[in-house]
C-alpha cells in the first residue's frame, strides 16, 4: 500500500527524446539585426549555415576613435568651386589629392602669369585663365566645397553632376569628365547632395 501511495504521489517522469543538434557544414558570425536577423538565420540555416551573432558595439570603439576628421583645406577626394569677383561666372572641378594642393596650383598659375601650357596648348587653370584674360578678380580666399566623397571612384560622376545642374561657365565642356549617358537620370538627385561649405583657405594676395 505505500509504494501504490508513492507511486501515486511521484508519478514516474515521461522521457522525452532527445533533440539533436544540427551539424552545420559551415558557420559564420553576422553582426544582429532587430528585423533581419531571425529570417536571415532561417534561410542560412536551409542551406546548411550556422548564424551566430554579434554586437556591433565593442569596448575598443566605446574608448577609441581610430578614424579623425581632416580640416576643410586637408580633405581628399573633393568637389569644388571657384567664383568671380567681377561676374557670375564660376569654375567646378575635382581633386583626389587634399585640396590645398590643388588650390595653390590655381592660385600659382594666376600670380605668375601661367594659365596656359603653350607647348601643349592647353588650359592649366580655367580660374586663372579668366583672371588673365578678362583683368577680373577670382575669390581665392572664398573657395567652397560642394561635396567630399567617400573615395576618388566617385569624382568624375559627381562632378559631372555639379557641372550638369550649375552649369559654371569657366568650364570646358571639351575637359568635362566623360561619363556614359546612362548616367543623366540620375545626375539631379545626385547635384540635390551637394551642399557648398567653406574651405577656410586663404591665400596672403589675390
């Protein structure tokens, strides 16, 4: 009667089967995403994927700031313009180099009288040029980003897009960046990024 009243009282536990455990053929860590993360998971894991994920934050970037800003005059891979004192007139152009550099290069040209490469008969410096040419006065010391880009791949469509929407006379359409056609849909919304700051560079004479 007391092992019938225990057993009533402790009745014996239901083995359940085991689950088995996946045995993924590959695995790999993704950082976690709220709304994609759980799909994703489900898809790799069809394909035989293992998803283990990870936070994108880390102690290293909470204490660290490996990657620093350069000043205005310093940053690489720009879109510029240069203006005219005198006239409307405005010249767009491309560095890959810190903008300082180039901006020196124009400047020289037009204090010493050098815009134009006889032997190669070619313009040096279209701002210079219009200088020399007109006896009007370039704002050397007003000089404006329009855009600094991410990497040099992107320098010629971008350009292309601020010569297609402000249309700067100083120009030449013959040295314009050659981009395919396919291209001008898209040329506005890329002009609509650009937003003219200062360059804070400034030059002792004009």
């Amino acid at each position: 009667m007391e092992e019938v009243r225990r057993r009533f009282l402790n009745p014996p536990r239901r083995q359940t089967p085991d689950r088995q455990t996946p045995n993924y053929s590959l695995s790999i860590s993704l950082p976690y995403h709220p709304s994609l993360s759980k799909p994703l998971k489900k898809i790799l894991g069809q394909h035989d994927i293992k998803v283990t994920h990870s936070s994108s934050t880390t102690l290293r970037n909470l204490l660290t700031k490996t990657k620093t800003t350069p000043p205005p005059d310093l940053t690489p891979h720009t879109i510029y313009e240069i203006s005219c004192l005198d006239c409307t007139s405005t010249y767009n152009g491309q560095t890959y180099r810190p903008l300082i550099h180039r901006m020196k290069e124009h400047e020289r040209c037009h204090r010493l009288n050098n815009a134009y490469d006889e032997t190669l008969d070619k313009v040096k410096s279209a701002p210079a040029h219009h200088s020399l040419t007109t006896g009007h006065r370039i704002a050397w010391n007003d000089i404006t980003i329009l855009k600094s880009l991410p990497s040099k791949a992107h320098l010629d469509l971008t350009e292309q897009a601020a010569m297609h929407i402000r249309n700067p006379s100083m120009n030449r359409t013959d040295s314009a960046p050659k981009c395919s056609s396919l291209w001008n849909p898209i040329l506005p919304k890329i002009a609509a990024t650009l937003k003219p700051t200062p360059s804070g560079i400034t030059f002792s004479s004009s």
